[in-house]
C-alpha cells in the first residue's frame, strides 16, 4: 500500500459526483422520483398487497423487488438525499407522504399486481409534485392529509 499525504492527494485528486451540494426539499425528491419512473415508462413495477389493512409496523416494513419505491431506491442521488431502503416506510418518510397518499402510488388495490412506470410517475407528478393554488387545492390537501 502507498501512503499519500492529505495535501498531496487534494492536488492530484479531481473528485466529481452528481450528488446534489444541499438538501433536496421535498418537491425535488418527488420530481427526482417521477423522472426516474418516466425513464421507462412501459416498465411493469409490483405493487404491495392491501397496504391499508397492515398493521402500523407491519406496513412500514412492507417491500417487494421492482416497486415505484425500489425504482427511487436505485437512484444514488436519492440515496445520498436520505432514503434509507425500499420499503413502504422509507418512501413515506422521505418523500413526507401519509399513508392515504402512498397507498394510492403503491397498492395492488388501485392497479392489480402491477402497475406502468407511467401511470405512478403521473400520479406522483399529479397528486404531489404539481404546485396546487386556491382555497379548494388547500382545502383538498389538508383533508387528504
């Protein structure tokens, strides 16, 4: 092994990533998801099973390969934003969702067992993303909440 000194390392070295330099808020984690998604639009994802009858623990566990989430999870620019893993209970924390609006992104009840990379980046896009105005868009989500 080759020992370096700190100095001579910050001269040579020319480090570069794609990470972002400040935390992302929560609108820009929710665009970085929709694109991702939209990258593949026809891709079939999974969907969890009856997310609404989990118990609290249980549901916050819950994961599967090749979900919405698990596609979020591949991101390493998400990753190095703070999502921990690809279950049901790190997509809701990180992108600040309530459980009633991650079960309608993710659950097999709105879509069968598999739903397009299309139809959940509209969605995100749609419900979350989109910058709502007006007294009914407050209203709405502040009873969807």
């Amino acid at each position: 092994m080759k020992h370096h000194a700190v100095e001579h390392l910050q001269i040579v070295a020319k480090v570069e990533h794609e990470y972002p330099a400040r935390p992302m808020s929560r609108l820009e984690r929710l665009e970085r998801w929709a694109e991702l998604l939209e990258r593949n639009p026809h891709r079939l994802l999974s969907t969890l099973h009856q997310t609404e009858y989990q118990p609290a623990a249980l549901r916050a566990a819950m994961r599967d390969d090749d979900t919405p989430i698990s596609v979020a999870f591949e991101d390493p620019v998400l990753r190095a934003a703070g999502l921990e893993d690809d279950s049901y209970g790190s997509a809701k924390q990180f992108f600040e969702l309530s459980d009633k609006q991650l079960h309608k992104v993710i659950c097999y009840c709105h879509f069968g067992a598999t739903v397009s990379a299309a139809t959940a980046a509209r969605y995100i896009r749609t419900e979350f993303a989109a910058p709502r105005h007006g007294i009914f868009a407050r209203l709405r989500a502040f009873f969807a909440s």
